[in-house]
C-alpha cells in the first residue's frame, strides 16, 4: 500500500479542510437541523465508530423524510 506521507517527513500531504459547523446552516426544517447535529461530535470519534453515527443520521434522515409537514411550515 502507498503511504500519503514518508515516514520522515510527518507534515500531512495535504491540508485538513475547515470541518463544517452544523449549528451555522439554517434548514428550515427542525427534524433535520436535529439529526444534523449528530455529525458534530464525528470529528472527535474514532473512524471506527463513524459507521454507527452514519446510521443513525441516515435512519434520523429517514424518519424526518416521512414525517408529514407541520401546519406552518406550508404543510397541508
């Protein structure tokens, strides 16, 4: 396997993007804004543990999806 960075030379081979700030995107829907702020604590987790924390956004993502639309957010 290819390593990104020599063994001698320990600066990353490229740079750490900024990590995005859920709490600054305005969704207009709260369900979804909520299970957004799941991914908030994924920086600091193990890759390991990245799975289960994709799951449960994608299964928070699902349900927000079906739910139906509350009266004052232009539902019927």
């Amino acid at each position: 396997m290819t390593e990104l960075n020599e063994a001698h030379h320990p600066i990353a081979a490229q740079p750490t993007p900024e990590w995005p700030d859920t709490a600054d995107t305005e969704l207009g829907d709260p369900s979804v804004q909520a299970a957004l702020a799941g991914l908030d604590s994924l920086q600091a987790t193990p890759v390991a543990d990245h799975e289960a924390i994709y799951g449960e956004l994608h299964d928070a993502l699902l349900v927000s999806l079906n739910e139906e639309p509350a009266a004052g957010n232009g539902g019927a």
